[in-house]
C-alpha cells in the first residue's frame, strides 16, 4: 500500500493533487515540490525490527509513493540491500572513529541512481506510461535505460557527449534510445525538458521530478537500519541507530536531498532519535552549492563547470536550494575538493576497503579526508561515506591514480632486478 498524500511545494507550501503529473508549483510558479506523506498511516503497517525478508529498497513499501511492484524478480525489483561494511584502516590511519561505507556501486547498474529509476518506472507503470526520458552525464541515464528496459518501457537519453565511454557503452548495451549532446550537461537538460514538454514524455530528470528523491531516500533507511544491525551492542533510544556523519558527493544536490529526507522521514516515525551531519562534497570546478554555504546565503549562482568527476558537473545545480538545507539544516557544511584529490581517493578507497569507485564517488571519501586533517574533526564520532557509484564506469580516471609496471622479460633473474629496484625505490 502506498501512503502518498499530495505534491508538496518548499517554496509557498502549497499542496497539489497527487494523481496529477507535476514537476513545478502551479501556486509559485517555480517551486520544487517533495512528496508528501502519510507517515503515521505508514507506521500502522511496519515493523521497524521486522521488515521481512526482501532486502530490496521495496522492503519499505509503505515509506514509498508508489505501490511496490509485482511479477517475477527483476532489476526493478531487485534494487536496493547494498552492503554497509566497516573501514577500520581508514579509522586507524585518519585517527577517526567508526568509519562505514555504504557501496551502492554494486547496485545492478553500477550506481545509487538505480534506485531514483526504480521508483520513476513504477511511477510511470501506474500512470500508465510507456516512455520516461532524462538528462544525464551517464549514471542516471544508464539506471534509466536498466529499470525501464526491466519494466518493459522506453527510456530516452540526453548525454553530453563528452561522457565516460563506459557509460554510453552500458546505455547501449540497456537499449535506451540515446541522443548524445553536443555540449554540458545542463544543455542536455533544457533539450531533455523542451523534449518533455513539447513531445509528452514522462521527465524523470533530477530536480524536476519529485520521485527520484523518494527512490533515493531509501539508502537512508538503509544505511540506519544497517549500522542497528553492525553496532548492536551500542545503547540507543530508538530502535535503529544513525550515525553521526554522512559524507555524500554533490553535483545538482538531488542525492543528498534523498538522505536528508530519508533521515527526516525516520526521525519523524521515531525509529532513529537524533538526524546525523550531512557534509556535502564537492569539486573545485563544480562547487556552486558549496560557494553558496560559505557565503552563507541561499542564493546558488552558477559557475562553468569543469571536473573529472563527471556525475558531480553542474553548472546551476538543479535541486540545488534543498542540496543546501540539507547541510545547514543538520549542523553539517560543504567540503570542496580537488579533481588530484578525487584521484588520490580512488586509489585510497581500493587500498583502505577494497572499494573501487568512480571519481564523483570518491569525492565523498576525499571529502572525509580533508576533514579529517581539519581542527573539526572528533574521533568519537561514526561516520558513513556513501560510495555511489562504480569505478568500472571510468576506468581511464582510475589508471590516473596507479600506473602500471614496464613488462619484465619472464625469468627469475628479471624478477630479482625489479624486486630489487622496487626495494631500492621504498
């Protein structure tokens, strides 16, 4: 059962029928809307300490706008249950506390974004939908092409064409029908929203569709729900435990707006009883969001965005203002971080915890570590960095972090000069 009760707008609070297919306030005019829901409605029919057997995010059918899908398991059904895991060398080395990484790299697609996709295609199912379109600068657009390929539904793809071949590789391989962009990812957006708009297909862009923070919310959930399990024997007066921090990679800020209204959603239903620190990261080259936080203002001015880490570059973030309160609501801030540091990270990450992740993925680890070496870093604290997304998806960015050895002629007297050279260079 779904407990979805209306279109709610952050800008003038307005409410909206929620049948309707809508992407701005009609009240304002520009506001970006969240999905109001009936919580206490939802609570009637969960168990916080008896959620079943599914591990997919549709474990909390009653949390979601939209009813959970049927028929045989599928990538649609199956999106969600990523590991939470431990990273105890990167506590030991960074003289941090309790560190966790939540790995949504591993989801089917290779990125959080699946769970965004999961949710719009069972929107567009019962709105009786057959074709869903994005902007992307890969990741969104390659879940899209996966969840609605799963559901049987068309996807349409807008994608600079400067992205990761990997990307537009996998977009392939998923059958979405690709229109590569001769420009940046916010002019793949407008073509994609003049494309919507003037051709009737369903927008799942982030920013403009409310459903895609609802998906994305559910990492929230797993991630306290989680950690309850992995750190039992800590007291807590609520039955699952939050963490104190939560380091999340920024571009157009939809993916942290998720785990904020994930965690608000939860503290809301009593089932954690205090809401973590969001510490948004950030890249030099694509820090609109940031710039606004140490400004201190609400106003997002755009910049030209220029990063490695392609899945964070936004000129004019598009679910920017609520990216923001998402720090400055929890006690949290804005980190900005080099595109060397990002490099430096992926390396960091695969030797810390045997995680290998894309450059906008690791920005969240580089993020952690610059905050570790600041004066605000308390090692009593636990701390969850969410990974989100794979490193298979760029892997010329990862050969920046390594190189590989000149080939040695196959002999044992080759291998005791390279053994020895190796020895000399320590």
């Amino acid at each position: 059962m779904s407990c979805y009760l209306a279109y709610h707008c952050i800008q003038c609070g307005a409410d909206h029928e929620p049948a309707a297919i809508v992407m701005r306030c009609a009240s304002c005019g520009f506001g970006a809307l969240d999905i109001k829901l009936d919580l206490k409605a939802a609570q009637a029919h969960l168990d916080p300490l008896a959620l079943g057997d599914d591990p997919s995010l549709w474990r909390y059918g009653p949390l979601l706008p939209v009813d959970v899908p049927t028929g045989p398991s599928s990538p649609l059904t199956t999106v969600g249950g990523t590991p939470l895991f431990a990273a105890p060398r990167a506590s030991e080395r960074l003289g941090l506390g309790p560190i966790w990484l939540k790995d949504d790299g591993r989801l089917p697609s290779g990125s959080l974004k699946d769970r965004a996709s999961a949710v719009v295609v069972a929107r567009a199912i019962e709105l009786g939908i057959d074709r869903v379109a994005t902007a992307s600068t890969g990741n969104a657009g390659v879940a899209l092409a996966a969840m609605a390929g799963a559901a049987g539904l068309r996807a349409s793809v807008f994608v600079p064409a400067s992205a990761p071949a990997a990307k537009i590789a996998q977009l392939g391989i998923f059958g979405a029908e690709l229109f590569l962009v001769d420009g940046n990812y916010d002019d793949a957006f407008r073509l994609c929203e003049q494309a919507c708009e003037t051709l009737g297909w369903y927008s799942r862009n982030t920013g403009r569709n409310p459903f895609t923070v609802e998906g994305k919310k559910t990492v929230s959930y797993e991630i306290c729900e989680q950690l309850t399990r992995e750190a039992a024997d800590t007291k807590n007066d609520a039955p699952w435990r939050a963490p104190d921090r939560i380091f999340v990679s920024v571009g157009d800020g939809n993916i942290i707006t998720g785990v904020h209204k994930g965690l608000r959603d939860l503290l809301e239903l009593g089932w954690i009883d205090r809401m973590p620190k969001l510490m948004g990261v950030q890249a030099d080259g694509s820090a609109a969001i940031a710039h606004a936080f140490d400004a201190g203002t609400e106003i997002i001015e755009p910049v030209r965005a220029q990063t490695l880490a392609d899945s964070i570059a936004a000129d004019n973030p598009s679910d920017g203002l609520r990216a923001l309160r998402a720090a400055t609501e929890t006690g949290g801030r804005y980190l900005k971080v080099s595109d060397q540091a990002i490099v430096d990270a992926i390396r960091q990450l695969g030797r810390d915890a045997a995680v290998f992740a894309e450059p906008a993925a690791a920005a969240a680890y580089a993020g952690l570590e610059k905050w570790a070496a600041s004066d605000n870093s308390n090692p009593d604290e636990t701390i969850v960095v969410l990974i989100t997304g794979n490193g298979l998806k760029d892997v010329p960015a990862a050969q920046r972090a390594t190189c590989a050895p000149d080939a040695i002629t196959p002999t044992l007297a080759a291998l005791q000069e390279r053994l020895q050279q190796t020895k000399e260079s320590a």
